[in-house]
C-alpha cells in the first residue's frame, strides 16, 4: 500500500505551477494563524470558482482548509469580494472600483479590531485573479506581513491562439494532439477543459482562439458553433472568452455565395447574420482572428480590396456585440519581393488610420518569422492611429520543438523592451502595445499556443514557462523576465533557494545558448524545409525563394548575410531614423544582429578580437557547451526534484545536447563549403562529411504545417 500511494504521488507536470504541495512546518504553522476562516460570496460560478481555488490551494499548502464563515469577521479572516458583493469590502469604494473589473486589491488590514486579509476585485474575475496571486505567495514562500498589493492589468486583451484544426492535428504542435475533442463535444466537456481555464486565469489570460488561422470554414457552422458554446460555458467562469479564426472566403464555401468581396452588399449581410447567430449562442463571444492574403489564404485582395476594407467587414459585423476583429499582419505577396522582411510593413503602412475602433492589427514580434533572435517589427510605432496587438510564439517551431530547454521570457522581454523612438527615447513596444504611447484604448497580446493533449500540457516540463511568462508578460509587459522564473521554478519544482537558483540560471542562460548553436550573429531561418527541424543551412530551390536558407543568410566566397542596409535592401529605412541609423552601420549595430542588417566579410573584426569567421565557429560551440552546463547543473538536482519529472528533463537534455552538435557540426561544415576557411585553432572538425548532413531527411516530424 505504501508503494501504491507513492506511485499516485509521483508528478507528472499535469498540475503545472498550481501544484499547492505543503508548505515548511513553520511557514505553515505561522499562515494558518492568518488564515483561520474564509469568508467569501457565493452567489455567481466566478464567485464560487475563486472560492473553490482558495479552499484547494489553502488544503494543500496548509494541511487544511479554513473554516467557512459568512461573518462577523474574526481572528485572522481571510475576506474576498467585490464592493457589490461585501458589505465589509464596500467601506474600499473607489479604491477598488478604481482598479477595473479585473483588477484587484491584496491588503493586511484590520476590521471591527480583527487581523484580516482582503481580496477585494473591482469585478469577480478581479477577486479570482487576487486569489491566484495570494495562493503565488504562500507558494513562492513571499511574506503577508504588511501586505499590499495592487495589481490590474496593463493590456486589455491577452489571448492565446490554437492553431489546432478539426481533425485533432495541431499545426506546430508539439505536445500530443488537440486539446479539444471535436468529436465528442458538446455533450461531453472533458474535465480537462476546466484545468485549463484555470491555468489561463492563474496568469490573467482572458481570451482563447480555439482553431488555426489557417482556419477552415466549417467552423462556422452550426455543428461547430455549438461545440465553441460548450467551452465557452465552461471557460466563462474564469474570466476567459471564445474567439475563432474566420476563414475569409467562408461566404462560398459554406454560405452559398459566389463571392466574399467585402464590399459586396450580399457578403457584408452574410457576415452580419453569422455574427447573430454566434452572438445567439455564445454571448460573450470575442471575436474574429483572421490570416488573410497570406501563404495562400483568401483575402480581400484576391478582389482588389485592402485589408482595411476586409477587416472593416467584419468589425462592422461585430460591433453590435462588443467583438472585435484580430487581422494578422504576417503577409507576403506571391511575387517575392528583395526582401520579405519589409512587406508587412510595405502593405500596411498607409493604412494607417483606415482600420474600425474594434479592429487590433496582430503583429508578430520580428519581420521574419518568430526566429531565434530577430529585431522588433518595425510596424511597433509606426502606426498611431491603429492598434497594433502583439503577437509571440509560445510553441517552439523554431527553436527545437518540445526536447530543447528554451526559456522564452527572455525573448519576450528583449522585445518588449526595445525603443522604437517613434516619439523618442523611452518608446518602447511595450508601450506600444499597452496602449500608452499612441492612447489607444483597445490593446492586445497573443501567443501562440503550446498546449495539447500530452498530459504534461506542452511536451515537455520547461515549456510550461512558456506559457506562463507569456501569461505573466501580457498582463503586465514590464515585468522581468528574471523574476517570472524565479516564481515559475518555486510553484513548479520547489520553493528551496537551493532548487530555485540553479533552474533559474539554466533558464536565463538557455534562449542565448539555442541561437548560438542554431543562428548566432542575426542569421535567420535556417532550419531544415518545412517541419523546420534541425539544421538546414543549404536549403535551395522550390516554390518561393524566400522559403529557403540561402535567401536569408547570403553566404559567398568573400562574406555572409542579408544586407539591409541603405546599400541593400534599405529595410532599415522602416525604422525611426535613430535606430535606423544604428541597425544600418556595420559598426554600431548590436553584434547579435550584425548578420540581419548587414553581409560582412569572413575576415571582418569583432569585438572579441576575433574575425568572423572565427568568431561564428566560437559560437556555435559555445552554444553546444552551454547545453552541457545545463545538463550539469540538472544533474546536480537530482534528489531535490521528483525523480519522473528529473528523468524525463534529463533525457530531453540529452536530446538537446546531441542536437545541439548536429547543429554546430552541419552548419560549419556548409559554411566552410562555402568559404573554404579553416576552423580556428583547438576546434573539432564536423565529425561527417556535409553530404551527411544534407542526407537527412525527417518526413514525419513533429507538427508540420499542411
């Protein structure tokens, strides 16, 4: 029996960050004491969820629950509500109201002369948020003494987006099959769906896209609208609304129409009835995410509209509902232009100011293609009169899917950070998009998913940060990086600095070590064809020559890398003049960047003191030795973490180094096919020749898109 109930404790990551294991003795003794009774309403589903989480977290942090009371306060009270839903609470008025709907209020107080903590929401998902943030310090092992704590959210909408078709496939997925068993809803919602409800109010995420933007019409449908209900009854609880990815030719294919010009009178009626009939059985609903007149998808162009004009149709359709319309900004026209970098920015410029109240243009966070490292969009800032939402990947299409530990919280907050300059200095993306540099009341953020059905949520135990420092950073875009995992390696692994310290430093490390040994020095795109899985430096040929390598990195006899450059392609003329004066001089550009912006000789001079050429070959092999740090510091863990979940991260890092090598090893011996250069002194030589390299094929990996 002993053995039986150890095996049903062993972890399995399905718990994620809200694990509630039992806290030290001491500190348990000592929050019991604060926490000896919970008064708190129970009146409305938001009510009784936020109610709910308390009792689960408190019972397992505390080794019990505390009492039910629906007053007089007493000894260490812990009090939840809203001014409308308290009477104790409504002494805070304004104070609380003040925050918004979701904002909250955590405060050490005293009322009728007893210790109390207060969870006051402005709204009920406001006091839900609170309660998650309160269960974060018991589990972060943070102090309740004098406690206050005013939090409400910077940015207004905060969305993951699914890129999961009907048949249970998900495009770029790396964590099993859907999440959502379009079979069996809506009779049967999988209890599942509430744990992920859950998770996304823990962060604050208030809204999901449930289907790919590759999207398919039969969506729309009222077999699938009616499957889209039932989650979003069982999501509304927790603060979080339905969108769905609108096919835009949906008007022929299941409307009967023979055109979807969104000017045409029929077409626009069309859309205004769907909008009705969603509104009819979801009334919350969020709204429309769109990819349109890009990599084949129909658009308003294919009838010589704009996109303006197109994402107008459908705001238009929503706005008696309160929906709103996401339109992606990753287009690119069928004639490959100099530079794929710059059409996004190339169609919708001069839209600017055209778009409806309710319509965010979704911007991914590069020009290219969610890369390792690329730098900001240059559409962040260049559009005041438009809202522009950002758009992260949380999957790892790029970055080694599932088996490669990358933190992306640092990614994130490198672009979050960085000056546009569109009104000076301190005009960050951030503020771009929370709205404060432009006044735009209507903001975003969206990450693309990495959830599936995999019982660990996301493939694999690390990538679980990525979804909760997108969660973390989208509720507030100035939080660091750094702190988010701290709070992620405590809730997840443990709160013992001796645990939290070493993950911490692997995760701040890991983002930096994947460009190394995959793209160092800005070079871009240069994964294998397709499902993008290892390296493929030598990528020639086919449809589009901008879906190859050697049309990013450039490589000749003399040097390598896309010159964007005034002398180049002029990308960087997208720039405000004082970045574009930074990103287009060989001299002054940030080193991480040097490749992006500009092609450099094999023998220019770096900063190191070392030539190119050298200084790529010393990258790409301190990428592969920092994955063996990593794999030494986990090793150093063992016995401090669960043996499963150490096991299984142990066996991924494995992967990751083994694949790290291929990725150094390939690479320089296609780039010294290329320059005929000799590997500086004390480096190994690719152990295969490139022919090898350039053997492998993969044809069912993982997540590919179709």
């Amino acid at each position: 029996m002993v053995l039986i109930a150890g095996a049903a404790r062993a972890e399995d990551g399905y718990a994620l960050w809200m694990r509630y294991v039992p806290m030290a003795p001491a500190q348990a003794v000592e929050a019991r004491a604060r926490l000896r009774e919970l008064v708190a309403p129970e009146a409305t589903p938001t009510q009784r969820a936020a109610r709910d989480e308390l009792l689960r977290g408190l019972e397992g942090l505390l080794g019990r629950a505390p009492r039910l009371s629906s007053g007089p306060i007493g000894e260490g009270t812990l009090l939840l509500g809203t001014p409308a839903s308290s009477r104790w609470i409504a002494t805070l008025g304004d104070e609380v109201r003040g925050l918004g709907p979701e904002g909250y209020l955590l405060r050490q107080t005293n009322i009728d002369g007893k210790e109390t903590l207060v969870v006051a929401g402005g709204g009920d998902i406001g006091v839900l948020y609170g309660v998650f943030h309160l269960l974060r310090l018991l589990q972060t092992g943070a102090s309740l003494d004098v406690l206050e704590i005013r939090e409400a959210p910077r940015v207004k909408l905060r969305l993951l987006n699914h890129w999961d078709d009907l048949d249970g496939h998900v495009e770029r997925g790396y964590a099993g099959a859907s999440l959502w068993d379009w079979h069996k809803l809506p009779d049967w919602r999988d209890p599942r769906y509430t744990d992920y409800a859950r998770a996304n109010a823990s962060l604050g995420i208030n809204g999901t896209v449930l289907n790919n933007v590759n999207a398919n019409a039969l969506s729309l449908t009222p077999m699938y609208l009616e499957k889209a209900a039932a989650l979003a009854d069982v999501f509304r609880p927790y603060g979080i609304r339905v969108y769905l990815s609108a096919r835009f030719s949906a008007p022929i294919e299941i409307g009967g129409l023979d055109s979807a010009d969104p000017l045409d009178p029929r077409v626009r009626r069309w859309w205004r009835d769907k909008a009705r009939e969603i509104h009819e059985l979801i009334p919350d609903f969020g709204g429309f995410l769109v990819k349109a007149n890009s990599e084949g998808q129909p658009g308003p162009q294919d009838y010589g509209r704009s996109h303006a004009d197109g994402a107008n149709l459908l705001a238009d359709a929503l706005a008696d509902y309160g929906g709103v319309v996401m339109w992606r900004a990753f287009v690119y026209s069928h004639e490959v232009a100099d530079d794929r970098a710059k059409q996004a920015h190339a169609e919708f410029i001069h839209q600017d100011g055209r778009f409806r109240p309710n319509v965010l243009l979704q911007v991914k966070n590069g020009p290219i293609d969610f890369q390792p490292r690329e730098p900001f969009h240059p559409l962040f800032g260049a559009m005041p009169k438009t809202p522009l939402m950002m758009e992260f990947q949380i999957t790892k299409e790029y970055l080694g899917f599932a088996t490669h530990l990358v933190y992306l919280g640092t990614l994130y907050e490198e672009t979050l950070r960085a000056d546009t300059h569109a009104r000076g200095a301190g005009s960050t993306v951030a503020r771009v998009v929370d709205g404060s540099l432009h006044g735009s009341a209507l903001t975003g953020m969206a990450g693309v998913a990495n959830v599936g059905a995999d019982r660990n949520w996301s493939g694999s135990h690390f990538d679980q940060a990525n979804w909760y420092a997108f969660g973390r950073l989208a509720w507030n875009p100035d939080q660091s990086a750094r702190d988010i995992a701290r709070d992620w390696a405590a809730m997840t692994f443990s709160s013992d600095p001796a645990v939290v310290r070493p993950v911490v430093e692997m995760m701040m490390a890991s983002r930096e070590a994947a460009v190394d040994y995959m793209t160092p020095l800005g070079l871009h795109h240069l994964m294998a064809r397709g499902h993008h899985y290892g390296p493929g430096p030598w990528v020639d040929g086919g449809p589009r020559a901008d879906w190859t390598s050697v049309y990013y990195h450039r490589a000749d006899r003399d040097g390598i890398g896309f010159d964007r450059s005034v002398r180049g392609s002029n990308a960087v003329a997208q720039y405000m003049p004082p970045v574009a004066r930074v990103f287009g001089d060989v001299d002054r550009v940030p080193e991480p960047l040097l490749l992006w912006f500009h092609h450099v000789r094999w023998d220019h001079r770096m900063q190191s003191g070392r030539s190119l050429w050298d200084e790529m070959v010393h990258r790409y092999s301190r990428g592969v030795a920092r994955v063996g740090d990593m794999r030494a510091t986990w090793e150093g863990l063992r016995g401090r973490v669960d043996d499963a979940r150490h096991r299984e991260v142990a066996a991924f890092l494995r992967i990751q180094q083994r694949e790290a090598q291929w990725w150094r090893d390939a690479s320089l011996a296609y780039f010294q096919s290329i320059n005929g250069l000799p590997l500086p002194a004390g480096e190994a030589p690719p152990p295969r020749p490139l022919a090898y390299y350039q053997s492998l094929r993969f044809p069912y990996a993982p997540g590919d898109g179709r």
